[in-house]
C-alpha cells in the first residue's frame, strides 16, 4: 500500500469503526430487549442482577460486537479496494 493510499484509509477506517461501534450498540440494545424482561442490560456492579444474567449480557455484546465489527471492517476493506484497486493491509 502506497503512503497515499495508507494516509487516505487510516481516517476512513476510523470513521467506519465508530459507526460500526454505534450500530453494534444498537444491535445490542434491541437483542437484549426482545430476550430479556428488563429492556436496561445489567451493570455488572449492580449486585441485584443474577450472575447468569450479567455473565450472558456480557457474551452476548462480546458476540454482537465481534460480528459487527469485523463485517464492517470487511466492508469497508472491500469498499477501498474497489475504489483504489489496492488493498488495504
């Protein structure tokens, strides 16, 4: 990759991670909505909440955030090489 082309990714990778991370977050939210009685996810400090239900919050964003992001990155990866013609690693 030229030093052109890596100045022009770094900030589009940045901008595409930040979205990626909002949309994760709201792929989150309404998951944990349609699974559980209380729409709010559980602090894990909030020692009310069973471990089970924070231990399976917790996975389930670790999950959704893994998938989001690697799909946008892939995307967004896909997206520069059909722009530039190069690839972005």
């Amino acid at each position: 990759m030229s030093v052109v082309s890596k100045t022009f990714y770094k900030p589009l990778s940045l901008a595409t991670s930040v979205l990626g991370g909002v949309a994760a977050g709201a792929v989150f939210g309404q998951i944990w909505k349609r699974i559980s009685d209380d729409p709010d996810t559980p602090d894990p400090k909030d020692l009310r909440r069973s471990n089970g239900e924070v231990l399976a919050a917790a996975a389930l964003q670790g999950l959704v955030f893994g998938l989001v992001r690697a799909a946008v990155d892939r995307a967004g990866a896909k997206g520069y090489r059909a722009v530039t013609h190069e690839d972005p690693s």
